[in-house]
C-alpha cells in the first residue's frame, strides 16, 4: 500500500538511474522529462527489489535517512554510511530562487505585522479562538499578491506562543474538540 506521504528515492547506478515514487503523483510532463533523462521510474513500493538487485561495489546510504529495513536490502560489497549531498545542494539558490523567497518573505512579514497590530485588542474582547485567530492570519496573508493558499496549519504558531495552552492536548486536525476563547480567563 503506497504511504499518503513519502519521499521518492533515486537509485543511482553506473548504467542506468531509477527514481522510485508513486506514479500517480507524476504529471505527464514530468514522466516524459524523466524519460528523456534517460531516468527510469518504478513504484515507491518497490525500493526494496531494487536495492536488493543492485550489484554495483559500493553505495552511499544517509544514515540519518536511510531505515533498517531498506538497509539490510543492500548487498554490495560496501556501504558507505556518510550524510546524503543532495540537501547542501538543494541549499544553493540562483539569484530567481534568492529574490522569491526574500519576497515571500517580505510578504509574509507585512500580513504578520497586520495580524500582531489586531491581535491585541481583538484577544482582549475574549470573543476570538485559536480557529478565528488562524482564519485572521490567512486573511492578511491573503491579501499579498500571489496568495496560493496555506502550505501549513497556522495554528501550530499560534498554539505555540499562547501560555498553557500551549501545553493541553489538541485533536481533530490539530484543534481542540471545544474551541476555546483566548484571552477570556
């Protein structure tokens, strides 16, 4: 059964490169650029049947990423046990990447200056709860050009920097079953 939520794994031999993934994640598009990569795409599921089939000397396995399971799959002669190289390659940015993210930034600060300047009064009205503060803070940054959406649960922040609520236990995506007013005790 394909996990809801998984990282691909790209196994990388001297003749031929396979990325293991869920396919229906891929778009057609990306299928045929793997294709023409000359990149060969086989189901997320079966990393296992490829790292047992690998027959190269030797291969890199993070050991801060890598689990026990797909470990012992491995049966070349050496296993080299060194951090992966792709995350300090993913922290180079050109100079596009470098300007969007000081923009979203930016962005992202002005609807957070907008959103503290409210916060206080509206906390002491004692009528807000941790899902109106949260519908609040994506409603200023909503008003930033380019809003796509959240790409996380606000309320994580907010529960976080509220005293003892901080502590409580919360359900049902993230939320207390009963929303409790801030500021009202």
């Amino acid at each position: 059964m394909q996990p809801l939520c998984s990282w691909p794994y790209l196994l990388i031999e001297q003749n031929r490169s396979t990325l293991y993934i869920n396919k229906e994640k891929l778009g057609a598009e990306v299928a045929e650029y793997l294709k023409s990569q000359q990149i060969e795409v086989a189901e997320y599921a079966d990393v296992d049947k490829g790292l047992a089939r690998y027959a190269e000397y030797n291969i890199l396995l993070d050991p801060n990423t890598t689990n026990y399971t797909l470990a012992q799959k491995v049966t070349c002669q050496e296993i080299i046990t060194l951090p992966s190289p792709v995350p300090a390659l993913k922290a180079v940015k050109n100079d596009a990447e470098i300007r969007g993210f000081r923009n979203a930034m930016l962005k992202d600060g002005i609807a957070m200056v907008k959103f503290l300047k409210w916060l206080k009064p509206a906390v002491e009205g004692g009528t807000e709860t941790e899902m109106s503060l949260d519908e609040k803070l994506t409603s200023f940054r909503a008003e930033q050009p380019l809003f796509r959406g959240k790409s996380f649960r606000n309320h994580r922040w907010l529960r976080s920097a509220w005293g003892y609520r901080a502590l409580r236990g919360h359900t049902r995506n993230g939320y207390s079953r009963k929303a409790t007013r801030i500021g009202a005790d």
